[in-house]
C-alpha cells in the first residue's frame, strides 16, 4: 500500500469517528445506528431506515432532520404519480464534517473560557455536604454564610482543582484547533 493509501485510509477512519461522535451527540446510539444503515444503503427513506435500524420511523426522521440542519444530510423529494405521496431519499453529505467540527469545538472553547472566567473571578462558599449548593460571595451574604439547605456554616470553597482542570481542557482544544503549540 503506498503512503497516499495509508493517508486516505487514515483521513476517512478520522472523518467516520468523527461523524459518530457527532451523531452520538445529536440523537445517541440511534443516531449512529441512523449513519450507519444510511452509510451502507448510500440513499433511503425514512421509512427504509426504520426498517432497517428497527428504530421507530418518527426518531429516524428527528434524526435525519437533525443531520439536515447540521447540513451532514441532504435529501431528494419524488412524487408518487399514483399516489401523489412525496418521498424523501435520504443521503449523507460529510464534505462539511471538518468545519463543522471545528465550529463546533470553537463554541466549546468559548464556553470554556466563559466558566474559567468566573471560576477565577468569583469566590465561592460550602457546607461541605456533597450534593449542596456552592454559593457566590453575594450569595452566602443573602444566606448570612449558613447552607440554604441545611443551616450548616458556609466555608469558603476551594476551586483550585476546577480551575486547573478547566485550564487543561482549554489547553486541550486550542491545540486540537491549532490556536496554540
């Protein structure tokens, strides 16, 4: 196999995690099951993906629509001339995978730094009991620094271990997105 062929093989593996992972986040194992029949059958109704996954017709069709809006699938309309039904054959279209992904972790990176932002600039206050809230300094006053939920005294929190793993995945996905060495 030459290194072309090596390259191509690795490119599509990568593009194909990457579209389940995407199709997992959308709509779960159904969702994946959805790719993969439309994979194979390379163009379907709905109705034949449903059959075919044996996943009810109406999550087959979120599913797809889903994909659609997330521009992963397009379709083709027909009309019966009998019936005068309309169908709908559906196919993927992953072109678009790579920017989408990209997009998609640029959106979490901002969500990231938006969390770290506050995580550093706020101090925050517990009860210690696991489950309980953890309250901002304004909130605790509110509270007179006792646990809404329990009464206990409030301690000031320790964020330290959030904040760094917030760091790390930040770190993480600017050097994925190429932002950063």
């Amino acid at each position: 196999m030459k290194s072309n062929d090596l390259e191509g093989l690795f490119m599509a593996r990568k593009r194909n995690k990457e579209l389940m992972k995407f199709a997992e986040e959308i709509g779960g194992e159904e969702a994946i099951e959805v790719i993969k029949a439309l994979e194979k059958k390379g163009e379907a109704t709905d109705e034949e993906l449903a059959e075919v996954t044996g996943i009810r017709v109406n999550t087959v069709r979120k599913i797809l629509y889903s994909l659609y809006d997330n521009q992963l699938a397009e379709f083709r309309r027909t009309r019966d001339k009998d019936t005068g039904w309309y169908y709908y054959y559906w196919r993927l279209e992953t072109k678009r995978l790579p920017e989408i992904i990209k997009a998609k972790k640029m959106q979490e990176l901002k969500k990231l730094k938006e969390v770290l932002d506050e995580e550093t600039r706020e101090i925050y206050y517990h009860c210690g009991t696991p489950g309980h809230p953890r309250l901002t300094f304004d909130e605790a006053m509110e509270y007179e620094f006792r646990c809404p939920l329990c009464g206990e005294m409030l301690m000031q929190y320790d964020n330290t271990e959030i904040v760094k793993e917030l760091q790390e995945k930040i770190k993480k996905l600017e050097k994925e997105l190429g932002l950063k060495a």
